[in-house]
C-alpha cells in the first residue's frame, strides 16, 4: 500500500502560513510541496526547472502555489522568491553531488554558500521568522569513526561538506544576530517515489537493473551508509516548521545503518532479479561509515516510520519491480 507522510508535529500551525520551498520542483522539493498543500499552507516554489506534474496545473496561484523559476545566484530571483509576508523558507535547493563539488568547487561554492546567504539576508530584510536549511552529516566527515550526532565537531572532506558546513554557519549567526530560528536538518541518504533523476544508490541500482548494465561498487561495498525515507524527511521538515524548540542542527536518519552490498540485496529482492557488478577503488572523500544517532530528532516528537524494506519495495514499483505493492 501507498506510504503515507507521518504526522509528528502539530500541523494545524500551518493552516494559512506563506512558507517559500527553494528547489521545489525536485526531489524533496516536490514531497515537502505537495504536503504543504495538502496542510492548506500558501507556498511559493522556487527552481530552476518547471514544476513537476505533480502540481503543475495548481502553479499559477489560485490553489495556493506560486511558482518562481530562475537560478538563485540572481539577485532578482531571490527578491522575487521570498515576498513581504513570508513565515517560513525551507532551503533545499544545492548542488548535491560529492563527485561533481571535487571537480567543481567553486560552482558548488556558489550554489550552496552564495545562495543561502542571499537567502538568510533577503529573510531578514523581509522579516522571516524561520529559516530551515537541508544539510547533511558530511559536514562532520573527518569525525566518522564513531555514531555521528550533533556534537561532533565540524571536519568536511568534500567541498560538498565544506559548503553545507559553511551554510550552517551562516544560520547560526543569522539566528544568534537577527532572531531568525534556524534550524540544519542533517538528512543521511534520502530515498523514496520520484527519486529517479537522482545519482544516488538506490535509483542508479533500478536503472542499471533495467539496462543489464554492470553496477559499480566503490571498494568493497561493505561501506555502511543510513537511508531514510522521504516521507520521513518530510515529517522532519514539518516538525522544523511548526515546533519553536527545534533549533541547530539536528541529525535525521533511520538510526540504522546498511552495507552497499546489503543495499543491493534488497533492491534485488524488491526487483525480482540478480544485478551485474563491478567493484572498482574506493572514492576519494569517501566517508567510510555513516551511523547517526537521531535522539535529538526523537526528543522533538519525530521518529522514521518507514522501514528500508518496505521503502525499496515502493519504489522498485515505479520500476516495474514484482515487489513492488509494498505489501
């Protein structure tokens, strides 16, 4: 059956709230949208690609969606994206990939410093009470060793990481100097329906499943890495919008962490089929484990409720996978 959004915070909060979603028409973007609507929130959605069908016939305003397309590394773009009367930015727009930041630091700089920056100054101009920031536990990648938390200290070994690292900080100081509450969700690998365009593992296996191309396996996949699912990453942002306590960085994962090679036994099973794979060296950067402590996440009311099983099965139905009913 469907997976439905949890509720973990008091949504009724939300009913008639102007709330801006950068990077709306992507991945996330489009979860946290449509369940905004869903709470009868006014959201403006902010890409640079049009808005998905999803709600591409409700984007001109009347059904509470307005839809801003442009690149937020113009200046006018963020002026028309964050309007006087504004409450809430949700930022998840960035330049995502630990590959491409290595190859292109500067670019990566620029979408994801530059751009939050703009942001957090146009919030403060127009007087926006929040400010959630998409992050991400790379920021502490030196510090991997042990479960990662919210204390461990700051040490990226990507311009990736470093970027987001850099974005915290200026929510910090954003939320000390201005009043502005801020708030970093750390999320681990994020996975669920629409996520086809992404590069991360789970979609990379279904496409190689559906062309017989070999899977490339960096090191020897025993590397542990947290998933969480979208829909769990949505009940997060809910909680930042709606629960004044929630502050700072805060860590947002299943808790429970899963090899490669694991991760690829269950996209086998969801699928009805054996995969092709090839391994190769391991990546530079690459952090070796990934486990998260989501304590604090719990403390504030919220919880994963989507188990990785269950996750996979859903979207090896977007697929074609036998599986794939989730039941």
């Amino acid at each position: 059956m469907p997976i439905e959004p949890p509720s973990t915070s008091p949504t009724e909060e939300l009913a008639g709230q102007r709330v801006v979603v950068t990077g709306g028409s992507g991945f996330i973007g489009s979860h946290v949208v449509t369940r905004l609507r869903q709470l009868e929130v006014s959201v403006l959605s902010v890409d640079r690609r049009p808005p998905p069908a999803a709600f591409r016939s409700h984007s001109d305003g009347d059904d509470g969606i307005t839809v801003v397309e442009g690149d937020l590394r113009d200046p006018a773009v963020v002026e028309a994206s964050v309007p006087r009367g504004t409450t809430a930015i949700v930022h998840l727009a960035a330049q995502t990939q630990v590959l491409r930041s290595i190859e292109d630091p500067q670019g990566t700089f620029d979408n994801n410093v530059i751009v939050t920056q703009s942001l957090l100054e146009r919030a403060r101009v127009m007087g926006v009470s929040t400010f959630v920031l998409a992050s991400t536990n790379a920021v502490v990648g030196g510090g991997a060793s042990g479960t990662l938390h919210e204390g461990v200290p700051l040490a990226p070994l990507t311009p990736y990481g470093a970027t987001k690292a850099a974005a915290e900080m200026g929510v910090n100081c954003y939320s000390a100097a201005y009043g502005i509450r801020g708030v970093s969700l750390r999320f681990t690998n994020v996975y669920g329906p629409g996520m086809s365009e992404k590069d991360s593992i789970g979609p990379r296996l279904m496409r190689v499943a559906a062309s017989g191309a070999p899977f490339v396996i960096y090191g020897d996949g025993k590397q542990v890495r947290d998933y969480v699912n979208v829909a769990d990453v949505v009940g997060a942002v809910l909680l930042a919008l709606t629960n004044p306590e929630v502050t700072g960085p805060v860590v947002i994962g299943s808790g429970s962490s899963v090899s490669v090679l694991d991760i690829v036994d269950l996209v086998e099973s969801s699928l009805g089929s054996k995969l092709n794979m090839r391994h190769i060296p391991g990546k530079p950067g690459e952090m070796p484990a990934v486990i998260v402590d989501n304590s604090r996440a719990r403390s504030f009311g919220w919880e994963p409720r989507v188990g990785l099983e269950q996750g996979l099965a859903e979207v090896a139905g977007e697929w074609g996978g036998t599986n794939g009913t989730g039941s």
